[in-house]
C-alpha cells in the first residue's frame, strides 16, 4: 500500500467536535506544517462559555445515555466497535496526524495507529472486570469499598504523540463511565477531532466525548478550573502541569494525573551487548527527533566502554532519512515550530559556550521545514545546560563513570524521575541499580515501551503525579467510597 499524499489535498475537520457534530468556529491561531514550514490552517480558541457548554452537553450525554449504569459489557462491546474503526480507517488518522505533526506517514500506519487501537481494547476491557471490593471486618459487620465514576473527565493531551496520547486519556476515562472533554494541541487537533467522530460512529453515544480546540492560557485554564470537571488529566511539560496545578488550587480541589517532562538517563556498562545498546539508545533520542518525554537523552557510559559506544552512535545517526511527514520513505521528524528549532539551538550553543564538545550535529539541516540534526555532546558535566534542562529535540550528552556509586550520582536528576535506562549482563547489578534508580520506569537492555499496556507510566519528583496505562489508568478516573453495614439483628 502507497502511503505516501499530496497534504494540500486533506481534508481537514473544521471547528469543535461537541455534542457528536463539529461546531463551526473561525480560527485565530496560525498552524504551520512542520515538515515545509507553510501556513495551512488556523486554530480556533473555545472560550470559557464554550468549555462551560461543552462540559454542559457531556454531563446531559451521561445522564441521558446511563453509559456509567448500564451493563459494563456494553461499554466494553461499543468500544471495542470503536478500536475496530480506528484499525479500518487508519489511513485517514495517520494522514490527519502526519499533516500537522511530527510523526512520519509510515511510522504512524505501522505503530501510533495500532497501539492506539490496542488501548481502547485493553481498557475496554476492564468495564466488566474491575469493580467492588468485600474487605474484611467483624461478623457483624459487611465491608465494602465502592467505586463509581467522576462524570465529566477534563484531558490535555500534548502535540508530540496526538492520536496515541488521545487514547491513554479516552481509553481508561470511557471504560470506568465517564463523559470526556479533552482539549489535543493547538498544533495538532486533527487526528484527535476526527477520532471522537469515529467513536460516534462506533455506537458510543453522541456528547460523551467532546473536543474543544484551543490553547492553554485560554481553553485549558476555563477546563482545569471548571467546577463541573471532576478529574483532570493532563501530559506535557512540568511548567504547563504547575500551571494547572495551581489553577485547580485558585478555583477549588479536584484529583488530578500529571505525565510531565523528563530528562532521562541511560546507563551503559561494560559488560552489555554495546550494540544493543547502541541501537536502543540511537532509537530513543532519533525516534520522533527527540520529541518525547521519556527521551534517554543522557548516556553515562563505564569508561572502557565509552570509547566503542560513541563510535557506534555516531555511526546510528549518521543513517537518518529525513523528510517530509507525509513521505513514506522519511524516518526522521521534523521539529514541531520555529520556536522550539530556535529553544534547542540555544540549549546545544549554551552547553559548548560552557565547554561541551560537538561530536555531531549542533547546527540545523539545510532543507526547507524545521529540521534539527542529531547531536552528541561530550565533556559535558552537571552544571551543563544540556544535561540540566529538558531539550525536547534529537540531542543526546554522554558521560562517563568508574563504578556503580558514580553511576547513580550522575543518573540522579535534581527535578526529574520519568524513566531510566540500564545495559548490563549482570542480574544482580540490574535489579540493585534498579532499586536505587529515581524513576517511575526503569527499562533493562532496552529502552522504548512495549505494547504491554498493563505496565503503568508516569514519574517521581517533578516527572509527575499519578498513572497512565496499566490498571492504575483506570481506577484512576473512579472514586471509591467506604461502605459498612451492620449486620446484628435489629428485631
């Protein structure tokens, strides 16, 4: 099958999506296509009047539809009618994604548009199969821990992954009972906008899902401080989840699951298969250029290896192919926006202004669109730009230790704890670093998640609060309540 159009020929979604129908809106917020740097669309902003309607039609949606109180393995059978239309018109997602984002045509048939399809099946299974629970008391006591749903969820979903980090938050929201209002980036809306219709095609009913457009100064402010919201989820950065945090503080208190940022390490022993690892870590920091939350960006290498290891990841990035997102042949993103192309290079000029060696890359690629070469910087140090702050672009530093206690002063990060990496041979060394590693996910001899989906994510420290995926994601989107009967004859 010919992946590869022609992205003047898409048809785009115009407006919001609420209520099961697009709600006509003029856009405000120019959208440039990553890939050629052409301006193609405008983003509108649904103002607090329109979350307030949104969040109004979702709240009538559950109660009309009695989606939380009918049999749970009717939600499990629609959404498993919706995972299907996912599968059958990935086509039409991968190229609504490829248009405005930074995933490539190929990689997003082959993998964003599967997995994310993969998770409305997992979660949807967890409608009939996760509930109540009996816990032990007296004999003259029952004991109950009964769980329900919010009603209306609030989800913010980032630019880097649109349709698949679409799905964490629908997924595991839907299945527990609950009404959805998810607000995707203002630079990638349309792959997420076209999935809620899919959804309404799939049975589920109209108004249980609604997608308002807009940024978060204006639209994700009126949703996270929104009195009828009952939960927000949200991924992005740690400075965008404060914000929220502190929003929901001004206007009351609500539960709240935060995948934030990350600046993850990767910890290369001598006595690893160098070549896999090479290959894992030049995937991490190539895949989507960098552009991902759990980016292994910091190599710390054992010194007898850092010599081979470096040979090796500058041979991996030297093979990069890349090209528009719309090209079948392109493995290699381009960067979101001018703005984040320009934040990078001052990162990666500020670290050599402080002494970083350039062993690759450092500069930007010579071609039309936002393209940034892969770069290792090496005599890098704590104190360093490039090892301090998240990049969010295809820039990996890599420094070496003597042993195992030095190993894991470098891994610590004072703010993050998202995810960590670590190649070894040795099984009692992997399972005591991993128990002293600061990250809510620790990958051995690889680094990249599976389609695993029961294993949770999220981070320690300022990496987050909270899960996605895993059992973790759905019981997250249902309160629970204590329940205790007395059972002694009251005759």
């Amino acid at each position: 099958m010919a992946l590869s159009f022609n992205p003047d020929t898409i048809e785009l979604p115009k407006g919001h999506f609420i209520g099961g129908r697009y709600i006509g809106a003029n856009g405000v917020l120019p959208m440039h296509r990553p890939s050629d740097a052409i301006a193609y669309a405008d983003c509108p902003v649904a103002d607090a009047d329109l979350v307030d309607q949104a969040v109004s039609v979702a709240k009538t949606a559950l109660r009309e539809s009695g989606w939380s109180t009918r049999r749970p393995r009717e939600r499990t059978n629609a959404m498993h009618r919706w995972a299907d239309l996912i599968e059958a018109e990935g086509e039409t997602l991968a190229r609504l994604e490829a248009v405005s984002s930074t995933r490539p045509i190929a990689q997003l048939m082959q993998g964003d548009v599967v997995v994310t399809a993969e998770q409305i099946r997992f979660f949807a299974e967890f409608a009939d199969k996760e509930g109540s629970d009996l816990v032990p008391t007296d004999d003259l006591s029952l004991g109950m821990i009964m769980t329900e749903p919010y009603g209306v969820v609030g989800a913010i979903t980032p630019w880097n992954f649109p349709l698949s980090m679409a799905g964490w938050k629908l997924g595991p929201a839907l299945a527990a009972g609950n009404a959805i209002v998810l607000k995707p980036s203002e630079m990638t809306p349309f792959s997420t906008l076209y999935l809620a219709q899919l959804a309404v095609r799939a049975g589920i009913p109209e108004g249980l899902i609604n997608i308002v457009l807009g940024d978060g100064q204006t639209t994700g402010q009126a949703m996270t401080g929104h009195p009828d919201i009952g939960k927000i989820s949200f991924t992005g950065s740690t400075g965008a989840g404060s914000a929220i945090m502190a929003n929901i503080a001004r206007t009351g208190v609500k539960p709240m699951t935060l995948e934030l940022g990350g600046k993850s390490p990767q910890i290369v022993f001598s006595d690893t298969d160098l070549m896999l690892a090479a290959d894992a870590i030049a995937n991490s920091i190539l895949s989507n250029a960098g552009q991902a939350c759990v980016a292994g960006s910091r190599v710390l290498v054992e010194e007898a290896a850092m010599e081979p290891l470096v040979a090796a990841l500058l041979a991996r990035m030297a093979t990069i192919e890349p090209g528009p997102t719309w090209d079948e042949r392109s493995n290699y993103s381009p960067i979101i926006s001018e703005r984040q192309i320009d934040r990078i290079h001052a990162i990666v000029r500020a670290a050599r202004d402080a002494g970083a060696e350039c062993l690759a890359g450092g500069k930007r690629l010579e071609r039309e669109g936002y393209f940034y070469a892969p770069t290792l910087l090496s005599n890098v140090d704590q104190a360093s730009p490039a090892v301090k702050e998240e990049i969010f672009g295809p820039v990996l530093t890599v420094q070496s230790f003597a042993d195992e206690e030095e190993a894991l002063a470098l891994a610590d990060h004072p703010s993050y704890g998202l995810a960590a990496g670590l190649f070894t041979r040795d099984l009692n060394r992997s399972i005591r670093m991993t128990r002293r590693l600061q990250a809510g996910t620790v990958w051995v001899n690889r680094y990249s998640r599976s389609r695993d989906h029961i294993l949770p994510t999220g981070g320690y420290k300022r990496s987050g609060i909270g899960k996605d995926l895993g059992r973790e994601a759905y019981h997250a989107n249902r309160k629970s309540k204590s329940v205790l009967i007395n059972l002694q004859d009251q005759t």
